[in-house]
C-alpha cells in the first residue's frame, strides 16, 4: 500500500503550514506520508525552512503543472 501525498500550501489561514507539516510529522498514522509544500515563499531561508519542518520536496508557485506531477512520479519510483 502506498503512502497518501499531501500538497501543502505554506501560507493557510488558521495553522500555517509549517505548523500542520510538523504535526503531521509528528502523527504516527501521518508520519511517513510524504509532503510537498506549494508556496509562493521564494527566498533561499525559505526553501530551507521549509525542506527542515518536516517536507519532502518544495515548489514555488506559480506551479508548473507538469513538472509537478514528473516529480510526483520520480518520487514514487525512485528509492527514497
């Protein structure tokens, strides 16, 4: 059984994602389903910021629809 994928956007109204990335680290039942952060935070802190609370990959928006879902697919191929 593979693992769910989350797109998490960093900039949410009530629990930013950094926050909901963590605790979703944090879950046993969670934990290992990989997340990828859509955000339109750009800066190179940002990146890294991001990539430690927990995400598996990082995209800045606007997102390349395609290039999304080629990453999508070489991270479930490829051995992680």
């Amino acid at each position: 059984m593979g693992a769910d994928l989350v797109l998490m956007d960093i900039q949410l109204p009530e629990m930013d994602g950094i926050t909901a990335t963590k605790t979703l680290k944090n879950n046993i039942n969670t934990k290992d389903n990989p997340i990828f952060a859509l955000t339109a935070y750009a800066m190179k802190t940002d990146r890294e910021r991001i990539l430690n609370a927990g995400c598996d990959k990082y995209f800045t928006k606007p997102i390349d629809t395609i290039s999304l879902s080629e990453e999508i697919d070489l991270f479930f191929t490829s051995d992680q």
